[in-house]
C-alpha cells in the first residue's frame, strides 16, 4: 500500500511539474551518469525505532542485568560508493526536471558486545544494506546556459526500493543458545531529496562535468519481531557525493 501510493505522488509531483513550465520554453534532453559514495545516518539523528540503533544499544536480559544483546559494529562503515544515471529535460535555461535510478549495497560485519560462545570466541553476524532509489526532481540553475558553468539547487520526491538482512550467528536472549539464520526486510519506501550541484562545460555545450550533493530522507518498514528483528524500522536517509558526466541532445 505503502508503496503504491509512493508511485501515484511520484507521477502527480512529474505531472505538476511539466503542466507548470511554459509551452513556449525550449527544450533540451540530457543524459548523464555518474558514481560516487552514499553515506547513511549516524545513529544519534536516525528515526526512532531503527533497528540498527537498536542492535547497537542494546537490552539488558533477563538473567543478568549487568548484560546486553548490544551488537559492536562501526556505522561509519556502511559508508561506500554508489552508482546513478538520470535522464533530464531543460525548459529553457533555468528550469529542468530529471528522471533517473540509482544503486548503493554494503555489508558491515558485527559481534555481540558482551557476550562469547563457549569456547570464548566471537559471536559473528554480518548487517547488509541495500537501496535503490527511483527519484523524479526539478533543478533551478540561475546562472549561465549550456556551454557555460552552471550552478544549481533542486529538489524531489523518490521511491526506494531496500533490502535490510542480518545473518549468521545469534543468541537466544532467555535460553543463551546461539543459533545460525539469516532475517531480510524487502520493500518500497516513498521519500524526499534535496540536491545542489555545479556543471562545467568540457569543450562546448554537449558533454560536461556534474559535481552533485544529494541528501534524501525515507524510512522502510522491517517486519519487527514476527521477521526477526529486534525493532520495526530501517531509516534509508543520509547523504550522496557524485561526479559524472553530462551529454546534452
């Protein structure tokens, strides 16, 4: 449901926006593709009830409070490259709208925070973190026409399609017995985007270099306990830097 109403406001904002530029403006289709690095929320500013907060937080149990289920891993590492293309039309030189897809997965490894198995090693898991986001936006570059630097600054609204998976090794909270299996939350998530960026020309006004800055802002749903998870949600916000190259046509 969630979902199908994401798709009916992605096509009511991409409707507003071409039925609100002038008929008579010129124009002009581009292509462009880029790569860079996605960069999710820190846990201290994600939603409230993200899993990943906590696993790393943690609860105590209940035959010793001194101790927790807290899982020990680095967020920062989910930080990694990422991969775009977007097909733009520019109703004269200020206003465009842009269609496009993107690509970002990474795996972060875990281990229990306070707890071993019985020969003292490593209780391992493995935390993975998939998101494609489909996003339709509108530029507004101010200065400059094609064949010139162009600044600009936008904004959109996106469907992201994530995958959220722990597997390996795991301890029962009441019995202690450590247990392999693997728990995936699959979906679509309807969301935001804001964006700012530069354009350099490369020798004239067909191809050139796009510097872009991206951050979106969407929450998938993980099923919570009946799934395997410990809480209800995965925030898919956080920040983009791409580099990529531009052909107009």
């Amino acid at each position: 449901m969630q979902a199908r109403v994401g798709a009916v406001m992605l096509m009511l904002f991409a409707g507003a926006v071409f039925t609100a530029v002038p008929a008579t403006a010129q124009v002009v289709h581009s292509v462009q593709v880029g790569a860079g690095f996605f960069n999710p929320r820190g846990l201290d500013s994600r939603v409230f009830g993200d899993v990943l907060v906590r696993n790393a937080v943690g609860e105590e149990l209940p035959y010793d409070p001194g101790l927790s289920d807290a899982l020990l891993f680095d967020m920062g590492e989910f930080l990694s490259g990422q991969v775009s293309g977007e097909w733009n039309v520019a109703f004269g030189n200020h206003i465009e709208v842009g269609a496009g897809v993107g690509w970002y997965s990474d795996s972060v490894p875990s281990v229990y925070y306070d707890l071993v198995d019985e020969g003292g090693r490593e209780i391992v898991q493995t935390l993975s973190l998939r998101i494609v986001p489909t996003t339709a936006v509108v530029r507004f570059l101010p200065f400059g026409r094609p064949g010139d630097v162009q600044p600009y600054v936008g904004a959109g609204f996106g469907l992201f399609n994530y995958r959220y998976a722990e597997h390996g090794e795991f301890v029962d909270p009441v019995t202690l017995d450590i247990f392999a299996d693997e728990f995936t939350a699959t979906g679509w998530a309807p969301g935001g985007v804001v964006l700012g960026g530069v354009r350099v020309p490369l020798g004239g006004d067909v191809f050139g270099l796009t510097v872009e800055g991206r951050y979106q802002f969407a929450t998938g749903e993980t099923g919570g306990i009946d799934a395997g998870f410990l809480d209800e949600k995965i925030d898919l916000s956080g920040g983009q830097f791409n580099i990529g190259l531009l052909v107009r046509f």
